[in-house]
C-alpha cells in the first residue's frame, strides 16, 4: 500500500538524519519510547521530506532549522558526546 510505503521511507529518512547526526538514542524506559514515538511521528507527518532528503546529502551540516524535532536532536547530540567522553 502507498501510505506504509510513504510512511517507510520517512522512518528511514529519520534514521539516516539520526546516523549522520551521530544520535544514539536513550535507553528504552516509557519516558523514551514515549519521545522517541513522537520523533518518528513528527518525522512522518513532515512537510519539509524533499528538503531533509537534499540536507541529508549535504556533509557536515549542522541541524536544520525546518526540521521539527530539532530541538530533541541537539539534545541527543549533546547526551551522546557526553556517553562517549564518559560525563
């Protein structure tokens, strides 16, 4: 059916923004399954997919400022940095 496929190729566009992003998610407790949802969510029902897939191209740009869940990405980013680093 077109509407899973759509609905596919924009779960796996937001892994990709979360790949390139170097994101790792939290561990799974109801407060991030929670969030992580409303990530994927807000990704499906995007209007800005044709952008994001021409920023997903771009190397080494930073977060876009369209994208819905940009605030949440930052905030992985930083969780994540600090995971590695060991703070």
């Amino acid at each position: 059916m077109r509407i899973f496929d759509g609905i596919g190729r924009r779960l796996d566009q937001s892994a990709r923004l979360m790949d390139k992003l170097d994101i790792v998610l939290p561990s799974t407790t109801v407060n991030a399954e929670s969030q992580i949802r409303n990530v994927m969510w807000r990704c499906v029902l995007c209007r800005h997919g044709d952008e994001c897939r021409e920023w997903l191209d771009v190397p080494d740009a930073g977060i876009p400022a369209f994208c819905a869940n940009a605030a949440f990405f930052r905030g992985r980013q930083q969780a994540s940095r600090e995971a590695r680093s060991g703070h």
